[in-house]
C-alpha cells in the first residue's frame, strides 16, 4: 500500500513540475514576445520622427542654433539664427543669435566702446525667456538708462560646463573686441562630477554624453533602455550617480580642473580686461533642498571653489547669487526647478550687476 502512495505522490509532483514548467515556459515566451514588440514598435516610432535608428544617434548633443566644433568647445552658437517660438520643454520662446552666434536682445555689441560679456551656460544666455527678458539684456537697459556706454555680450551657450565656456571666450572673443568685464556662471561639472565621480574628466560634458553615457555597449540598440535613460530615469528623479563624497582623489582632481580653467581664463583676459565677476551655480532653495547627497556635494565644491579663487586674485569678484534668492521660497525668480531665471530674477540680478558696473571702485 505504501509503495502505490509513494508512486501516486511521485507522478502527482512529477505533473505538478510539467504543469509549473509550462505555465513558466509560456509566460517566459509571451514576455519576450512583448519585449520584443516593444522593441521594434519603439525604433520605428523613433525611425519615424527622427528620420535614423536609435544605435544612429548624434555622438554629440547638437541643438537647432548650435553647430559642432572641432576643439574643446564642441559646441558653438549658429550664425544670424532665428526662431521666434522656440520649444525645448517650455512654452514657446524667442532666440535669435547675430553674425558672431552671440544672442540678441535689448544688448549690443559695440565696436566704439568697450563690452561686458556674459559666458557660461543656459541661465547667463536666457533658456525658457524671451530675447528681451534674458539678464545681459535688462544689464544693457540698466546701463544704458545710466548712461555708462557699454555693449553687452552674451556669449553664453545652454548647456556648456565651465570648461566649454572658457573656451569660447579664448577662441570667440579675447583680442577681438574692447572688453571691460566678464561675467561667468556655469552649472556643470558638477551634474558630471556627482554621475561619474573619478571617471569624469573635462571631456565629458552635456555636449558629449550621448559618448560617455553608454556604459554597457549592447544597451545602445535598445529602444526600451533608450526611453527608459533619458525619459523615464528623470520623471522619477533618479541618476545613477557613482560620485562618492569621501573620495579625496577624485575631489581634488574636480577642484584642480576647476581651477585650471579659471586660471586660463585670468590669462585670456589680460590687459584691457579690469574685472571677472563670478557667479555660483544657484538653485532654487527648494530644489536644492530636493538634491541628493552626490549633487549637493559637486555643486558645494564647484561653488566653494569658485569663491575662494576669487579672492586669491585682484580682478576677480564672486557674486553670490544663491544669498541673493536665498528667500526664493515660492520660485517667483525662476521659471523652473532648476536654475533659469524668471524675468523677475533676471531683473534682481542685473540690478545687482549693473550697481557693481556703476560703483566708482
């Protein structure tokens, strides 16, 4: 009696695992089937709309009023652009950009007299905001109204890191025209610091990560790792941040390029250059208070960096921009969470440029 159980018990667990395995090996199949029409629906959709496939894409980030360089710029403004209602994730917007690829607006660039130059990344150029509302252009009309004849430069381009902008001061504007002062605000490196931790260097950047974004080959030809990375990763908040606050090595390696590209912009603007003012990456509080531990750490050492070598040298001034919105509380100064300016910060902020301009010293 005993062995017909034990045989009875053996064919029921023996159909129980048949039965388990192809349950498992019909739900295996019906998720590669969705995967992959996933995959092929989303690389054509993206075929459609962008006219290449995904493992195609640009290797450099390249924006309708940019065009690709050939040096440590990467990235540069496009000629005598225009476009009057622009749309990058915000409502529409005006851009237009001169025959130098400066942008335009209520400032000028002036061959009489001598100019104040904007360099930097997408706030000193005025992302999200009309020709008219951007700081270099209420800077000219606070100048202006003064009656200090100055041109304005913006030379400012979104998206370029602290290196990116020196450059394009060396290779755009030193020697070409009469400058007075520069102002420089820039974000990055710290996004790249914070992602990469020892393995970023200055060539990488916002320009050049579709490069070095792709950490595991294969991920390039999928269209689901695609939208995951650059779509959905961000809504949610999440970047795979490798920085580690107490790695000493590679906060000194930050700081040291940090410091090398300011010096290279000390020695770019001698001579007719008097001042270098210097502004922090400045974040809404709120924003700020949302960061994670790796960002609030990269932009407290660009920022800290920043400060302390404006004080070590005789041109330099830093204006501090993050007191100056200290009690931004409900985000009147900016038009995202961010960093770009609302015209009301932009206008706090040229105000305070344009008291530092007009002072006797």
């Amino acid at each position: 009696m005993s062995v017909r159980i034990e045989g009875l018990n053996r064919y029921l667990y023996g159909w129980y695992l048949v039965r388990n395995m192809k349950r498992m090996v019909f739900f295996l199949s019906l998720t590669c089937i969705s995967v992959l029409v996933c995959e092929v629906g989303l690389h054509g959709l993206y075929l459609l709309t962008k006219g290449r496939f995904i493992w195609a894409r640009e290797q450099f980030i390249v924006r309708d009023f940019t065009q690709r360089v050939n040096d440590e710029r990467y990235i540069t403004g496009k000629p005598r652009y225009r476009n009057a209602s622009y749309t990058d994730g915000t409502a529409p917007w005006q851009i237009e950009l001169d025959s130098h690829g400066f942008r335009m607006g209520l400032n000028t660039l002036s061959e009489e007299h001598a100019n104040v130059v904007f360099i930097g990344d997408s706030v000193p150029f005025g992302y999200g905001v009309n020709n008219s509302d951007t700081v270099p252009s209420l800077l000219q009309e606070r100048l202006q109204r003064a009656h200090y004849r100055r041109g304005v430069i913006n030379a400012a381009l979104p998206s370029y890191s602290l290196d990116q902008a020196v450059h394009r001061y060396k290779y755009e504007l030193a020697g070409r025209y009469k400058i007075e002062a520069v102002i420089l605000q820039i974000y990055d490196p710290a996004t790249q610091f914070a992602q990469l931790g020892r393995g970023w260097d200055v060539t990488k950047n916002w320009t050049t990560s579709p490069v070095w974004e792709r950490w595991l080959p294969v991920l390039q030809y999928s269209s689901l790792w695609h939208v995951t990375y650059h779509y959905m990763l961000p809504i949610v908040g999440y970047a795979p941040e490798r920085l580690k606050p107490s790695d000493e090595m590679a906060t000194k390696k930050y700081i040291d390029s940090i410091n090398a590209s300011l010096q290279m912009l000390i020695n770019e603007t001698r001579g007719e250059v008097k001042t270098i003012f210097i502004l922090p990456a400045t974040l809404p509080p709120k924003t700020w208070r949302q960061s994670s531990e790796p960002q609030r750490f990269a932009l407290t050492m660009l920022n800290q960096t920043l400060q302390a070598f404006a004080r070590k040298h005789s041109k330099t001034r830093f204006v501090d921009t993050n007191a100056l919105f200290a009690s931004d509380e409900d985000g009147r100064n900016f038009i995202d969470e961010c960093c770009h300016l609302s015209h009301e910060g932009a206008t706090r902020l040229a105000g305070v440029l344009a008291d530092l301009l007009l002072a006797p010293n």
